[in-house]
C-alpha cells in the first residue's frame, strides 16, 4: 500500500487484504462509489467479486484490523448522572443487541448486493426475497428495539448513502404496510420492491446522487430517469411487475406533480405510495450529502403538513400511529426535567408515547418506562446527542 501524491487516500491491492477485515475509514473502489464502511467487513465474497471483474485494488484513508472499533458516540445510551454508559449496561441489552447485529449484518448484505447490481449486473429475486422474509420476521417481533438502533446507527453524510436509504425505507415501509395488515406476501413483496426502489441510480455517475452541491437542471433531470431506469433493470431481470411499478413510480404524487409519468391518486399503485412516504421521512429525518438531518419529531410534522398533498393520507396517518408523532429512538426532554427515549407508541394517542427515563428505576434495577399523558407527564422538546451528553 502506498499514499498516492498530492494527499491521496492509500492503495490496498485486493489480494492482501485479510478476508472480513473491517477498515477504520470508508473504503472505495473510486473517488466516490462506497464499497465498506467501518462498520462492514471486507468480506471474502466482496472480494472475490472484485476481483472477478478485474479491480485489483481500493482506496481508503484507514487501515484493516480484525475488529470493528466503535466510535465512542455509537449505540450508547444516557446513565443517571448524565454521561453515557453502553447498551451492555442497560435493560433490553440482549434485544438491543440482536437489533444491532441485524442493522449491520443486513446492511452489508445491501452494500453488497449493490456492488453485485453496480459492477457485475447480478441480481436475484429469491435470495432478496428470502432476505426480506427474515427482516419481516423480525420487524413484526421487535421491531421497536430495530427503531431504537436505526436512530443511533446512522452513517455519516460522507459515505455512500443509496444502501443505507434503501435499507431504513424498506423497514419503515414494512411497519407501515404491517399497520395497514397487508397479507404477508404481500408485506414481502413490498419489502423486495422498497429495497429496489432506487436500484436506477446505480446506473447514474455516482457524482450526481453524492452531490454536495445543487444540481444543474439538466442534472437533475438526468437524475429523474432513474425511476425508469430502475423500471428496466428489474423487469430484465423477471421481477414481478408490482415490484417493477414500485420502482418506477415511487417518485409520483397524489397531486399528479411527480414523474416520470405524472400520474395521481388512484393511478399511483399502493407499494409506490408506501415507498413515497417512507423514503420521505427518512430522508427527512437522516443526514445526506447536502444537508444536516432533521429529528424524527420535525420530520414527522413535516409529513403531516402534507404541503400540496402529495402523499396519500391513509399511508400517512398509518405512518404516524406506528411510529408515533415522537418517533422511536428520539431523545427527548419532559415535563418534569428529566431526559428519555421514546421507546414505544400508544396506538390510541400518538402524541403521547411510552418513555424510558433516564436516572429513574424499577424496584428490579431496570431503568423505569412511563406513559405520557395530556395534563399530566408530556414531551417538551426532542433534544440532540450533545444534550444527552451533558
């Protein structure tokens, strides 16, 4: 390995690096496509991948250890006295945990998967189908403490976003479609097709979706056919046509001001008005290359707002009783000064969700869970990681 001229990241010839490595910074295979990240081993199927089309070497400004090292600010939560203490140490570690490992595991499956699409032109509907019955599985069993860890384990907006959007619409799009009782077939397919929705950038100059800058028009038209794009890849590859359309349309509005084809209403299928909407609050409330991220309460109410109704409101109402208007994972400061994290929804009134306070504890040492009440025990203000760590 060697540091190119000029302060260029390092070269790492494939063939030296130990299989499921984990690099203590971003890796690439160019200056802007992502290929792992700290928290994503190099595996030896990513390997052998890269070198089976010929790409001899990455690029990264970190080093390969045998273990990922978190960062000091990752899955922590706030102690009694207001500093910071590990999951390990808390009620629910084992779940928390479970969820953690799922975050990360199934995320590199998606990095993957979209190395596959973007440099071989692989693509299997049954291995991603078999892949999203388990996330489904698991999303109707815990999917709270899955919620919990989203909040915590969000990439920075340097790396490659497309696989971490991707992954965090597919689940909340699950929960969503879980809230409306679609079929589980169905559920699945939804997930396939929410997983895929963006697969048609792939095929763009990775420079235009990683932009930091505003797009040109013609730039940003360019970025509109990946709807279409998308469309195509899947269909080639005999993708049913529901999850087909999803991709295509996931970009239409209920005013009929979206693209490509302009449709509204009744025209725009279910999946691609669920996809709407979960992409937009996670766009809304996750950091991206251009911009700061929102929390999940302020991305919630911007929802809500509807402006120019370009969602269906059946699909966000559903999303705001599963998630509730607090979402869970938020950080937040209550009517009686302490601090908590929401940590489940009440159906009946989703401006009053169950919390986990900070500093106050079961008579069996776990930390104590209140239900908010109008009148009585309610949410102030979301607060920030530096707030909690004060």
């Amino acid at each position: 390995m060697r540091r190119e001229p000029g302060g260029a990241m390092k070269s790492f010839p494939v063939k030296d690096i130990e299989p499921n490595s984990f690099f203590s910074k971003t890796v690439y295979l160019d200056k802007a496509f992502v290929i792992a990240t700290p928290e994503i081993p190099f595996s030896e199927e990513l390997a052998d991948l890269l070198k089976r089309w010929n790409f001899s070497s990455v690029q990264s400004d970190g080093e390969p250890g045998k273990e990922y090292i978190r960062k000091e600010n990752e899955t922590e939560a706030a102690d009694v006295s207001g500093g910071i203490k590990k999951f390990s140490q808390q009620p629910d570690a084992e779940k928390l945990k479970k969820a953690e490992e799922l975050y990360t595991s199934f995320l590199s499956y998606v990095e993957t998967l979209f190395i596959k699409i973007s440099v071989s032109d692989e693509l299997d509907y049954k291995s991603v189908t078999e892949k999203i019955m388990e996330l489904v599985s698991y999303i109707k069993e815990d999917r709270r403490f899955l919620m919990r860890i989203l909040k915590t384990m969000e990439l920075p907006p340097d790396k490659n976003y497309l696989a971490s959007h991707s992954m965090r619409s597919t689940i909340i799009a699950i929960i969503i479609g879980s809230y409306l009782k679609i079929p589980n077939h169905r559920l699945i397919e939804l997930g396939v097709a929410c997983l895929l929705h963006e697969i048609g950038m792939l095929k763009l100059p990775s420079q235009l979706y990683l932009s930091k800058r505003a797009l040109s028009a013609q730039e940003y038209k360019t970025i509109t056919t990946h709807t279409v794009l998308g469309y195509s890849v899947l269909k080639g590859f005999d993708f049913p046509l529901a999850i087909c359309l999803a991709a295509l349309e996931h970009h239409e509005r209920e005013n009929g001001n979206g693209y490509p084809r302009k449709l509204g209403g009744e025209k725009i299928g279910l999946y691609s008005k669920i996809i709407a909407v979960a992409c937009s609050y996670d766009a809304l409330s996750s950091k991206r290359p251009h911009k700061e991220a929102k929390d999940g309460y302020t991305g919630m109410l911007e929802l809500l707002k509807n402006e120019g109704k370009q969602y269906d409101e059946t699909i966000v109402k559903a999303l705001v009783l599963s998630l509730s208007i607090y979402p869970i994972g938020l950080y937040v400061l209550l009517s009686n000064g302490k601090k908590g994290q929401v940590v489940d929804v009440n159906p009946e009134n989703p401006r009053f969700p169950i919390v986990q306070i900070f500093g106050e504890f079961t008579p069996d040492g776990k930390l104590k869970n209140a239900q908010t009440a109008p009148g009585e025990l309610t949410i102030v203000r979301p607060l920030n990681r530096s707030e909690i760590d004060e």
